[in-house]
C-alpha cells in the first residue's frame, strides 16, 4: 500500500500517529519529510491534472466525458 499525506508540521500530531499505525497496522514503512514550498505545490497539480487530461485524451472520450473527466481532476485537486 501507498500514500501520501500533504500537510503542514502542526497537523502531525498523536491523532496523525495513531490513524497512520490503523492504516497500516503491523507494517514495516518508510517515511520521508519533504519541505515543500508553494512552487512545488503547484508543479504538482499541475502534474497530477496534466495526467488526468493526458489519459482523457488518450482514452478518445468524447467532450461531455471530458468534462466530466476535468470536473473530476479540479475536485481532486482543490479546485472546486
């Protein structure tokens, strides 16, 4: 399994500890801090909603599946 947690440093807290010990309970993990600034935020929505185009695009959807399909990517990402 796999996951990333955008946040900010105030938010680790015990209850963080605890949801992430229920989630993988038992594991052996990694885990790695990475300061982000705002650039690199916005690369990666960027990123992430340049994906989610590329595949609408590469699939052949029509427009109102694409729609749909940016819809989806701007809820994912914020943006509604």
């Amino acid at each position: 399994m796999h996951a990333v947690y955008h946040c900010n440093l105030d938010e680790l807290d015990d209850e963080f500890i605890t949801k992430l010990k229920k989630q993988f309970t038992h594991a052996k993990v990694d885990i790695a801090i990475h300061k982000l600034d705002e650039t690199d935020f916005v690369d990666q929505q960027t990123a992430k909603l340049q994906a989610l185009i590329d595949e609408g695009l590469a699939s052949g959807i029509g427009c109102a599946s694409m729609q749909d399909l940016m819809n989806k990517a701007k809820a994912e990402l914020g943006y509604v």
